[in-house]
C-alpha cells in the first residue's frame, strides 16, 4: 500500500507546483496555452524521442506501478491527486500490467499527459456495461494526451465462449474537447469507442469490436489507425461507425485518413445513429470484410439526403463503390480533400502540423 507519508508528499509538491504557476499559465481566447515555463509543442514525435524527454522533465510526473514502486497502484489514485482546474502539465506514467479498474478524467481537470509502457504492455480493463457511467476509461476534461496504452471492455470480450448477451460495453468515453491519442488501443465488441463531442485526434490506434464500435458525435480525425472487425456467431454483419447529430449545422464528424480495415467479421462502413450524420473514408485500405453496399441509413432512414458517407483515393477488395448505396458518395473531391486535413478539426488552435512527421501539440 501507498504509506501516507507518500501522499503527503505528492500533495505538497502539487501544491507548489501550482500556487507558483497561479501567475504563469494562461489560456487565451483559441485555447493556446502562453506564458509558460516550458513548451509542450514538442510531446509528440515518434521519430524523435529527445522532445518527448522534455516534455517529461518540464511537468510534474506521477509514476503508477503495481508493484509498489511507484507514487501509486492503481491510475485513479493519481488522476485523483490532480487538482481542479490544473494550469500545468501533470504527467502520470503508468507502468506495465493490466490494471483492472475504471479511470475516469473528470470535468475541469486538464493538461493531463497519460502515457503506458507501450500498447501491448499497459491495459485498463474494466466490465462495465449498459450504462454511461460504465466506460473503462472516460475523459471529460478538455486538452488530455493519451499514449501507449490499451483500454479494454471484457464484459463481451473475447467473443469465444462468452455467455454475455451483447449488449453496449464501452471501453473509452470521450468527452472534452482537444484531446488526442497516440498508439492506444480500444478494444471492446459493441461501442467500444465511444467519441462523444469535441474535437479529437487519433494516430496510429487500434479499435476493434463488431457493432456500432466507433460512434458518437464528436469532430475527429483518425490517422494511420487499424480498425479491426470482431466477427460475431451467426454470420453476423456488423458496422464500424455510428456517428449522428440532430442539427444540420452542427459540424460533427468522422474522418478516416490513411487507414486500414481488417479483421475477422463483415460489416458496413457506419449507419446513422440520429437524422443526420457525416463520415468520411479517405486513402484508406478496405479489406474484403466491408460489404458491398457500404452503407446503412439507420435512423437516416427516409431522409438519406441528410447523410454524408463518403470514400475517397480508398483502395483494397473491399474499396469497389460499384455496388455501394445509391445516396453515398456525393461530395467533391476537393471538399473532402479539405475535410481529411487538420483544418477539419480547427488544428489551428491546438495541433501544430509538421513536415513530413505527425501532428503535435501547439503552444
């Protein structure tokens, strides 16, 4: 157990750390960060572990080991000691294991840099089910980095001999806004992902499940990400996305850029979960579990021109449009250029594009 004498202390230079910063840290009105005493810009770029190294050295770490020899055993017990309405990077290092628990980010704690020994190596389980407060992992607060890790629903997985009737099992609940994930993985059989609202990214994750497993209505970009059809007893056709929203103005969205479709199960690309819904597949390589007709209208039903499913520059056995519903695939070329771009996700305020390498964290 955690002495309470190490509590103690992780209070007290918490304390420091942000009564001293109280003047320092600002965010203005498009939510970059000024006046602080380092530059997070650089947390992310897996060809150059250096900036990842400065961005451990420039925030207070927290250290979650099972074994003991860290400042805690279990993740919530360090999201706990963060205090609300953080104005500083916290960064919570979790070692490898399976912790076996539910962690929830809560609303006004921010700036949390959440990274696991790899995504092979740290996984959150949890069995939660047929509830929203039932997710693995939720995230409410707004800027998180989340890092080489793996959440994981078992109430439905692993499919073989599970008596569990299906049933909405979330393994993420995304909630706040500009959040992004690196190398994580979600895994879980119905809404495993569940991207609620805001502006999100995604680079090189893993989502597998088998019914509505990426759906929600939030803004995101997935980039360079595996989705992985589970396939379900009875020749079941499942489907990958489930995004919707009830205003037409509302920007909401999914967008799938460079992407791979896999796995052992068939499915439709998505289906409405509300009257409309938006969802793009671009430069993406559709193995030949995606059904022919692609597409499914769902609670679109009826009003099929209120839907935005799109391809494009996809490519793999699954990729041939020939047989694809009639009302997809009706935008242009150039605006769905623009809308796989980080643009579409307002990267102007809080992701910095860089040449030749993977978005990163602005200022």
């Amino acid at each position: 157990m955690v002495s309470l004498r190490c509590y103690f202390f992780i209070f007290v230079a918490l304390f420091i750390l942000f009564s001293a910063a109280g003047n320092a840290w600002r965010i203005d009105s498009v939510g970059n960060f000024r006046n602080r005493p380092y530059r997070p810009t650089n947390y992310h770029r897996p060809t150059n572990y250096r900036q990842i190294k400065q961005i451990k050295m420039s925030c207070l770490t927290m250290i979650v080991d099972q074994s003991g020899r860290g400042n805690f055993t279990r993740v919530q017990a360090a999201i706990d000691a963060v205090p609300l309405h953080n104005q500083g990077w916290v960064c919570i290092r979790v070692a490898a294991g399976v912790y076996t628990e539910q962690v929830r980010i809560p609303l006004y704690k921010n700036m949390i840099y959440l990274v696991g020994a790899g995504k092979k190596k740290t996984s959150i389980v949890s069995n939660g089910h047929e509830s929203i407060e039932a997710a693995t992992f939720s995230c409410e607060g707004d800027n998180i980095i989340v890092k080489a890790l793996t959440f994981i629903n078992s109430y439905n997985y692993p499919i073989q001999n599970n008596r569990n009737r299906i049933t909405q099992a979330v393994a993420a609940r995304i909630w706040g806004d500009k959040s992004a994930f690196f190398r994580v993985g979600f895994v879980g059989v119905q809404d495993t992902l569940w991207d609620v609202k805001g502006r999100h990214y995604f680079e090189q994750c893993t989502i597998q499940g088998a019914v509505d497993f990426i759906f929600g209505s939030g803004r995101s970009l997935y980039e360079r990400c595996t989705i992985a059809v589970v396939a379900l007893p009875g020749n079941f056709i499942g489907y990958i996305t489930a995004e919707g929203h009830d205003d037409p103005n509302e920007q909401s969205g999914f967008v799938f850029k460079d992407c791979t479709i896999t796995g052992n199960g068939k499915a439709y690309l998505g289906r409405a979960w509300r009257e409309y819904s938006r969802v793009l597949f671009y430069n993406t390589m559709m193995s030949d579990i995606v059904v022919p007709e692609g597409w499914q209208p769902w609670q679109g039903e009826g009003h099929e021109d209120w839907l935005n499913y799109d391809e494009l520059n996809c490519h793999g056995p699954g990729s041939d449009k020939s047989r694809r519903v009639s009302w997809s695939n009706r935008q242009s070329a150039p605006q769905l250029a623009s809308m796989a771009s980080l643009s579409y996700i307002d990267a102007g305020s809080w992701l910095v594009p860089t040449s030749g390498q993977p978005a990163r964290l602005r200022n």
